[in-house]
C-alpha cells in the first residue's frame, strides 16, 4: 500500500508538467461549456 503511494507520488512528480496541461484542459473545457448558459 505504501509503496504504492510512494510510486504513484513519484510518477506524479516526474509527470507534474503533463498533469497541470491536463488540470488546465479540463478546466477550459467546463468554462466553455458552462459560459454560454
């Protein structure tokens, strides 16, 4: 279990760049939806 979180954290932290793409992404696609309403 730990060190399932302690590999998941350390894959997160090499791929922090992609991940915030991606936060950002959804992000902007919610706005685009939510916007004209």
């Amino acid at each position: 279990m730990i060190a399932t979180a302690r590999r998941t954290s350390g894959i997160l932290r090499r791929e922090k760049m992609s991940l915030e793409l991606y936060a950002t992404y959804v992000v902007a696609c919610i706005v685009i939806i939510l916007v004209p309403g």
